[in-house]
C-alpha cells in the first residue's frame, strides 16, 4: 500500500492486531497529539488533591505527565510501545519521571494492577471489538 493510500479508517484498523497498528500509527510522525492536557481532564482534576492515578490509553503522555506536574504519581498505559516510549521521554524532560510509570497494556488482556484515586479515559479508544464496558 503506497504511503498516500494508508488510511486511519476502522476498517484498516481491523485488519491488523491493535499493538501493530498503533506502533505504526505513532511511527508516522515525531507527534501525533499536542501534548498539552485534555481540557476536561485538567478542569475537573484541577481542584483535586493529588494522589495515584491512572491513564487508560495514555498516547504520549499529554495528560499524564500534566497530573504528574499537578504532584499525582501517575501509572499511563497504552498499547503502543512507541507511544509508551515518548511519554516516558516526555516525562523525563518535564522533570515529573519519578512520578510517572508506564506500562504496555492491551486492556481487552490485561489491566494495570494497583488502587488509584483517580482514573482517567480520555482517549481510550479502538477500532472494531472492544470490551469498554468491562475495561471502565
């Protein structure tokens, strides 16, 4: 498939395992999302006092590394290694790695252990089958 014709569609998506196509999404480019918190997110954790939380479908870490910032020791997950890769890069330059862990999790498998007070799903999202219900 020629580099134009490759599409982000739910029907291309389906067709290859979920780690497989997010890697690949996330090696097209050096960033895929801003960086910057989801509004939603910051609005409502903005008046909360820090604790553990936890990034479902973390990306690059925009979210979980502004809780960390906040002074949350956040855990972000993702399925994408790559993803997992530049949050922890992310973190780092941010000066909040001591407050963040990464960990690669496909959540329709597996799930991240522990108790947190507060757990964030502000991009969790895949193509075709997934069982949300279950994994929120």
């Amino acid at each position: 498939m020629a580099h134009d014709e490759h599409q982000h569609s739910p029907e291309a998506a389906a067709e290859c395992v979920g780690e497989e196509y997010w890697d690949t999404r996330y090696r097209e480019s050096e960033k895929v999302w801003s960086g910057e918190a989801n509004a939603v997110l910051a609005r409502e954790a903005a008046s909360l006092a820090p604790g553990r939380a936890l990034d479902l479908g973390c990306g690059e870490g925009g979210d979980a590394v502004w809780l960390a910032r906040q002074g949350w020791h956040v855990t972000g997950t993702d399925i994408s290694g790559v993803a997992l890769e530049r949050a922890a890069d992310r973190a780092v330059g941010a000066g909040v790695a001591d407050r963040t862990a990464w960990e690669r999790h496909d959540l329709a498998e597996t799930f991240p252990a522990g108790e947190y007070d507060l757990v964030s799903a502000c991009f969790l999202h895949s193509f075709g089958a997934f069982p949300r219900e279950r994994i929120l």
